[in-house]
C-alpha cells in the first residue's frame, strides 16, 4: 500500500501553467501532486565560447530550490557560494535531456535558458522540471517563430520524464517524498513522445537490483510517461 | 499622468496569500501589482554564535530573484558564486526592518529566517518582502505559541514599507519598474502600525531633492502604509 | 551629556590632508576626530562594460577597513574570499553620493575609482569617507583638466556628508564610536554644497522615530554640513 | 570495426597494481587499455557530521583528472576555485556505487574516501575508477581488520563497472576515447560480483535508443563486468 | 650611480612610528624612503586548531597592499575574491621571519597577528615591513607582561630584514622601485641582532648570479641591517 | 647518522622517466627515492594578457599534490575552492626557475605550461619538480621544433634544483621527510648547468644559521646539482 493510496501505476495529479510569470519567453508552472517547480526559457542571440562560428545553438539548463522548498530548511546556495553536487548533477540532466527535443542546428546561433526553480518539493522534482521545462521550451522556441527570427520551430520531439521504484518489494510510478526516502530502488526515465529512451538512470538505494525488476520499471515508466505526453499536448493547445 | 494610470497616491493592488506553500512555519506569496515574491518565516532552535548564551532570538532575511524574474534573464548568484551588492544591500534592509517587529528577548533562542524570493518583479521587490514577510514572520510566531514553545507571541508591532518617489516632477506612492527607472528621486519608507518610522533611504537619482519635496513624499508614504497595515491585518483575520 | 564633551549640534574636528600618499590622481587622509580614512581618486581611460559606446564616464567606490582599525581585530576580507555585507552596503553609498557631484557626459570615457581605506575607526566611516572623497575626486579631475584630457572640470557641485542621531533623546551631530553604539536612531545625511539632498539613510535602532525627531536631526545635519563645505573649500585652496 | 580492432563484447586489457604508491591504506593503479586511474582509500577515525552518533561509518569518493591527462590542457579546478559539473557528478556516482560494497554499520565509525585521479585519459575514467577503487577499498578494510579496528572486514560484496553503447549502430563494451565521442548513446552499468545492479546510466547521444537495444547493451555489459570481478579477484590473491 | 643617488651600501632613510593607531596593541608606521607599510600586531587568546593543547603560542602574518598604494591602480584582493601568489608569498615570508623573534612556548596560549597594510609601494614593501612588523611585535609582548598575562617577553632576539641587489653590475642595498624593476638580482636577507641569519630569498631575474656576487651581497646586506637594529633600538627607546 | 644511512653529500636516487603519459607535448616522471612527481609541459599557442603583442613567449607552472601523497590525507584543493599558500609558492618558484633556462624571446608567442604533481611524497618535492620539469620542457621545445613552429630550440641553459639543510649540526643533501622535518636550517638551491644561481632559498626552522654554515651548504649543493646534470643529460639521450 502506497503512503497516498495510489496505485503502482498511478502518477500524481500533474499541471502545467503556462505564462505563468510574464517576463520569459516560455513559462510554466509544473505541479507533480504537491511538488511545483517554475520552469522559465529564456532565449539569447549567442552561443557559448566552445559554440563560436559553428552555425548551431544550445540548450541549457539549471536549477535551484528555494532554501524553504523542503521540511527543514537548506542554506541558500547563493549564500554558500556554489551550487551543491546535487544541484549540478541535476541540471546537467536537464540540460542533457531537453537539448534531445530541439534540432540546434535549425535552432541558429541562440541560446536557450531552462530555468527551474523548485517552490515545493515533494519528490520527483527534477521528472517534474524535464516534463515542465520541455513546454517552456516549446514556447520559445515559438516565440521565435512568430518574431520572425526562424521560419519554423526546431523542435523534434517531446521529452518528459517519471521516476519509478521499487518501494516494499513493489514496482510504482512517480514517488513523492515518502516513499522516495524508503524505496530499494529508484529510477528516472526520461523518453521521447515517439518512444524511445533519452536517459535512464537507476540506483539501488538499499539491495541491488535484478534485470526482471528493471523490466517492470521500464513497463511501468512507460504507461506513466505516456500520459505526461497527454497532459503536455493538452497544455499546448490552451 | 503615471504611465498604469495610477493617481500619485494610489498603491497598486496588493495581494496577501497566506500558506502559499506548505513545509513553512509561515509563507505568504505578497503581490504589489505584478511584482510577486515568495516570502518564507523558517523557525531554528538555535541562535548565531554572537548571540550564543545571551537568551535571546534573532530575525534575518535573505533575498533573491529568479534569474528570469526580470525582463532579460540575470545570472543565477548561485552560479556566479556571490551575492551581489543589491542583493546583499536589499536583504540587510529586510532583516533589520523586521527585526523591529519582535520582541527578541521575549523571542527566547530561536532564529527565524525570512526569505524572500523574487518570482516576478516590477518595481518595489523590498518594500514588497517587507510587508509581506511581516505576515510570514507573525504566522511564525503564532506557530511557536501553538507548539507551546512561547507562552505568547513576541510580536511588538506590524511593520510595511512602500516605496515614493518624485516621477516628473510629482511626488507619487509605490512605483512601478517604469517609473522606478525614470523617477529624478527614489524612497523607500519603512514604518511601524503605530506610526513611527524605522527606517527612510532616500535617493536622488538624479536632481537632488530638497526638503519640501521629503515632506510630501513622507506624507504619502504614511497615508500608503496605513493601508497596507489594513491588508495585512485582513489577511491575518482570515 | 556626550561621551566626548561635545555640544549637541558639534561635529568632531575635521581634517583633510590632501597629496597624503603620492601615486594616486588624488589621495586625501580624512579625519573625524578618530576617524582616520584615506581617499585615493584612481583615473582609467576606459568604461564598465554596461557603459561601453555611451560616451559618458563612471564613478565608483570601493571601501574597506584595515583588519585591526578597530577595537578587536576582524577577520581580513581578502582572506576570507569575500566582502561582507556592510562593506558592500558603505562602498554602493559612496558611490551614488560622488557621482552626485559630476557631470558624467561631460567626464568622458573615463572611469574614476575612489578607494576609501579606514585606517582607525571610531563611528563615521562612511561620512568622513564621502566627504574626502569628494575631495580627492576634485584633485582627480583638475589633474584630467591639467593634463589636457578634458577641458574643464566636470565637477557639478561638492558633496558632503555627515551622521545624526538619537542619543539619549537628543538630537545630535557626528556620532563617535561610542554614541553610535548606544544612539536610538542613526542617520546618514549626504548634501550638495547648493543644498540639496543627495541621499538620506535614518534607520530605528531601537524604538522607532517620529516626524519630529526627522525634523530635528535634519536641522541638525544641515547646519553640520555647511561647516563640512567650508572645511573642504579651504583644503582645496591650499 | 572498432577502431582498436576489438570485437563488439572486448574489454580494453585491464591491469590492477595493488601498492602503488605507499601512503595510502589501499592504493591501486588501475588501467583500462591506455586510461589510468590511481585509486587510493583514506582511512579517518570519524564521520561526516549527518552521521554523528550514529554508530555507522561512511564511504565518500573524490574524482580529479590532471590538467595534461587529456589532449589538450584543462585548467586545473584548484586553480579556478571550482570542481566541474562533470567532477562532481563522477564522484558522487563513484561514493555511491562503493558503499554499496560495505555493510556500513559493521564499518563503525570510520569513513573511508576513495580518491581518483587520472593521470591519462582514453575514455571510461569513471568504471576504471569504480573497478580499481574497490580493490583499494578492500585492502582498506583489510587494514582496519589486520590492526585490529575491526574484527572482521565489511565488506558485502565486490562492485566492478563497465561502459556499453552503441557505436555505428552495434553495441560494444568498455568505450575508448574514439568511440566515446562518436557513439549514439553511452551506458555506465555497476553491478555487484552477485549478479546485481547497483546503478545503470544511460544516456542518448544522438538518436533516442529503444528496449532492444537496451537489452543488447545489458547482456554485454553483464558479460564484460564477470571477467572484471575475475581480475580484481587475481589481483586480491597476489 | 643609483637613480637616487644614494652609495651602493646606503639604505634608505627609515623612520619607525610607534602608536601609529591607537586600537592595536603594537601599530607602527614603517618608512623605507617613500615605501610606507602600517604593521600592527593584535593579541588574541588563542591558538589556531593544530596547535590547540600543545601549551604554546603563535605568530602569523597577513599582508595587503591599498589598491593605488601603486603607479596604477591594482584590483582589491577582497572584491577579487582571493589573495594573489605574491602577497602569499609574502606573507607567509614575514610570518615566519617574526616567529624567529619569539620563543613560543613561554608565549603560552596566544596568538599575535601581524598585519602589514603597504599604503605607499617603493620597493622592499616585505623587507620593510618585516623590520616594522618586529618593533609592532615587542610592544604587543610588553602590553601582555603590562597586563600581567605574561610575567616576562618572550622576545628572544630583534629580527630585521633588507634588500641587497645587482643592479648595473654594481651590489646595492635596499632597492628602490626603480632599481627593483631594472636589477638582475634580487636577494632579501632577514638576520637577528645576533648576527644569524633567518631567511635569505636571492633570485635571478636576468643572468644567473655567481658566489663571489652573493658573497658580495650579504656583506653590504649585514652591514645595512645592523643599522636597522639601531633604528629599532631607538625607536623603542622612545 | 641520517636515517636513510646515506652519506652527508649523497644525494637520493634520482631516475627520469621520459614520455610517461601519452598526451603531453613532454611527460617526465621524476623520482628523488620515494618522492615521486609526474611532470608534464603543455604548448599552446598565446600568451598571458600581459605579453600580448610582445612578441615574446612565457614559461608557468602549476603545483598539485595528491590528496594521499602524503602520510595523512591533505583536503583536496579543487574541493576546497582554493589552492593553499605553500602550493602557490612552490609553483611560483617553480615558474621563476624554469623561465631562466628558455630564451623567452625566441620562444615567440608560446606558453608552456608545467604541471607538477606529486604522486606520493617524501620530502623535496619542489626540487624534483624543477629538475624533472626541465626535462619535460625540453622535450616539448623539441616538439616545436619538429613540428617547424620554432627553428631551434630556445633552451638557453638546463637547471637543476637540490635542497641542501643542517640535519643534527652537519649538512647534508636531498632531505627526505624525516630529515626535513627535523633539519635546523632548510635550502633549496636551484642552478644551471653553467654553474650559476638561478634561486637560493635558505630558511632557519630552529635557530638561526651563520655565513660558515651556508657556504658548506652552498658547496654541497653545488656537488649534487652537478649529479643531477648528468642524470638529465642521460635521460634526454634516450
């Protein structure tokens, strides 16, 4: 039994919000159950120094969370002075993730910002910020289209992401903090809307895993990113 | 005329939301027209090493802004490895003003952070934390009189702040980014519920600006305030 | 009574000694009574980036204070890594109060660093910096004017600056070390030599301030400053 | 063809010399074809302070590459004042995949860090530091035992590592530098000498990869990581 | 012939001020010519963590230069972030210099800090500040047997320190700038009043120098120094 | 007696190992007993922000060590954010010494970059560095040559470096680490094999030493580094 009483295979109720700050080019809020995390892209006429000259754009992300996002309070990394390996680690899947939506050569020599910035955590925040962010994305990127600064959009594909695990010997989707905390194993996937794989990263908590708990990982993940591809194209059409 | 169309001493709608997120002992999203912040009271037993043995409490603030809170997106501080100086100079302002709210002897050896995050700016972000961590700073409080760690609240006093300015000439209350950027004079006014001032920074942007034009700025500010003062007293009644 | 036996409205004695290291374009040593700070005017044939192709100068200030200027020693910023918040606060105020006094189109591409380095403290950093600044700025531009890289001065007034506070529930002028630390309410006034308000700072230390005391300590201040212009006009005519 | 000339399910010659160098509780060279990695484990008498009064011990990694391990130079990461997105990502993956070696409670008290750097660089740094560093970490314990600290090594299991991807379309083992940067997607699976997975990452270079080839990459990389538990177990029985 | 005209062994005219400010328990102005450094000595109760128990004290050093202490302007180490390789350098040269002077076991449990600030820079800033920093030292000694926290100083010999130098093929002592920036050789020589000597730093800055040259240096290097320790003589005699 | 049960003038064995990684324009491993460095010299083709437009090369070095080089672990730099004040001047003289071996002129508009690190640690390491950096200098001046980017070599003169210390009142050669830890005085002399002095560093880490003292060092030192010679010669035959 599942600490919400959800189902193995039941994501959170998940909303996007677009526009919902005013200022960047695609904004969205994206609420995994009780998990939000503002997603904004911010679009820029230049390219990273190792980009230089090469005809093509990039696609970056990072991320933060508010010091208060969480039970207890956590040190503001700006204080601190640097980014914590967390926090680097999960941008740079972000980054990694959504940089597989967009042709960057028809994207031309700009920059895209994703950032995400975590309000309330409550597990699965960086599935939430990859599904959230690709539809921030998308909006920049037609922003671009309708300024006239590229005939048509350079996207390729969706991405969205879920978590699985194994929580009490049994394979469920999308974990919110508690059983985060308690599970064997966790996974992210994160997938195209055309099916396939764009990174899957799994850990064993506690014991290692087996190739038959992969498998029902993978199924499960995929149902469940299925219909975050629903939710996407719903948002899209508003 | 003032570019919202605004009368010189109309605040913009100010907007109060109590328990915006859930894992603080107070949190308030506080909106001054399209300027929205995230304000979090976080309670530690514990008090910083200059305060260590002196039975005594501390109030601090720390402020940011999301990197795209702003029309063109501003490096994230924790990147870059450093606070900026606005940052550092608007976050020493919140502490101290809020400081006089509280009866810090009475406090006992807690500390409460108030952070203040930018999720939206336009104009007026300090002024913006200020009346709204003071709502998260008194829910705080209440909350360790519920816990039964105090036997009543240390609150001394509400405080708010609002910005004046003298914008073409004319004195008026709560500037927008519009007219922030263009006023010859800029002030910010920070007063207690019982009409006292705790702290004035007035500065001439450009012309400098003499003793009538102080005294008319000042008598809007406390007329502005004093209608802050009645939206968070509403807001705490709900 | 005053701790130093001054009367309420009686600055300490001021000195400026102009020429007080040899390389800078202006170098004064500043003296509040204890209050030693020197001033140095550093010029460079060169712009911040956010000024590049304007056509207009900048002034900015740097601040800082000998690890042992003080009772106890502090830490030294530049082992530390960083510098702390109120030194941030003091050199951002230093730098609005001197570009007050400049015409900065007519300054040209030039960039003008006053460094303000406290060699013995005693309440007032920031105001006797300011106002030997002022002076060490002037010297920096006659020396443009001398060596033919401008025509004339583009000094647009003289800025002075001076604290006043609450101390015992008396208004008083330029507080010293141990009446800043026991004053009610602390206030920095920065002038024009035409008798405008460059910037006014009053913060609450411990119970808020009234519409009166405001009043008061600002008669204070003026009649203060006016004593600090003289003091500078005769040091330039030396 | 494999621009070495190796079959699709060939790992690189893998070489493990135990006492590299002298200091170190465990100190092994570790060489995957021309990538070598020196690997030494620390044994400390505490614990980080999370874990304080916990009565358990921790494992930690740290990862580093010379500047000149690689083609052309990196700038040395104590020089510029940071550890890379990359470095900290590494070594977090390295710390976790080794505590799943040891039964941290039976460990007491002591944390052991792992420190990798590489001193030449041909791709699949991160599994040769995994493979090599176990070993150090074995002699590590075994050193804790034979001093009589503990009064038998905790260890649960050996842990190796090993990289798949598919490169021109086939799936093949332990990708050297050429292959690494020009392969569709890249694949780092840690297993345990039980037949376990302790963490599998696998990312999509260009085109997204789909179950079968998911699958085909997990056979081979089982396969690979069986002939590394047997050279670690020659290289333990010298 | 010397740019200043002095004879290849005459030193500059040194002048040692004691009470130079009045917070510290030693402060001295220290002039070598026109290079003028403040070095105070500050007293704390306490030792730093690795000799914490060991019943014995410590002296260290720190060393700053004011920004246009220089022909041109130098960015502050504090706003940059980090201290450079020169001032490390430096300091830690007059750290250890001024632990010679001191027998620190009969110091106790006590910290002296050395801070050097160079406020005028014309070459031999660490030789000057070494001499000034040891008269600093002795009056930080004697304010503890003053207090009664120590029952004798203990000073166990006067250290001092002077540039020697080839400059033209000529051995010269205590450059100037001018001499500094033209000399093949550049030797800084620290000796006691008893003849010994602490450190002795000689680098080739052109051709490689030769023993006869260095014979010759470290004769006009002694006799320059014992002049030093006249002027130290009489300055504490005062 | 030295622990090592060598003769006062006899230094370690020294062995240079040529083209110890691959990647390096030149690649030492320098051994002196059980110190070991890896060396390696990176061209590359600019010059440092001070040099452009001189048309003249510049010679750098950096300094690492690895965390268990050494008896007990030392915090990594990188991690830390900082490199300490003994690795910034260690690199610094490395860098001064091995600029004395090249004509920098007739380097051009190169930069070649040593980086020293140390693999495990035994005392002298900075002595090492700079004989075996030579070495690796060497061959990557040749490499430019071969490469047809310089005609000749721009190698002026080889340089060598030994510590020489009084160790229980004799002097001696080539301090390990239990001789340098207990060594009265400590010296690191750096020469060229024309027979001049590059550097002499000599310290006093009891009491202080006299002329006597240092000219036996200075003989034997000169006995070693002559060793050292020939020993570079033979490897560069190779």
């Amino acid at each position: 039994m599942r600490p919400s009483g959800r189902q193995p295979e039941q994501p959170r109720d998940v909303r996007l919000t677009r526009h919902f700050t005013r200022h960047a080019e695609g904004s969205v809020l994206v609420e995994f159950g009780d998990t939000r995390v503002i997603c904004t892209a911010s679009v820029e006429n230049k390219v990273p120094p190792f980009l230089r000259g090469e005809g093509q754009g990039w696609i970056t992300a990072e991320y933060g969370m508010l010091p208060r996002s969480t039970g207890s309070r956590m040190g503001r990394e700006a204080a601190r002075g640097k980014q914590g390996g967390r926090t680097v680690e999960i941008q740079r899947l972000i980054g990694r993730s959504l940089r597989a939506a967009v042709d960057l050569e028809a994207l031309g020599e700009h920059t895209i910002t994703i950032d995400c910035d975590v309000i309330q955590a409550d597990g699965g925040t960086r599935t939430a910020a990859i599904t959230g962010g690709c539809v921030a994305l998308v909006d920049a990127l037609n922003f671009l289209v309708r300024e006239g600064r590229l005939e048509k959009s350079p996207l390729k594909q969706m991405v969205a992401a879920l978590s699985v695990g194994v929580y009490q010997g049994i394979p469920v989707v999308d974990l919110d903090y508690p059983e985060d905390s308690a599970a064997e194993t966790d996974m992210n996937v994160i997938m195209t809307d055309q099916g396939g794989f764009i990174e899957i990263q799994g850990t064993a908590e506690g014991a290692p895993f087996v190739q038959e708990e992969l498998d029902n990982m993978l199924v499960l993940a995929k149902q469940g990113i299925e219909q975050l591809f629903e939710i996407q194209k719903a948002a899209l059409a508003e």
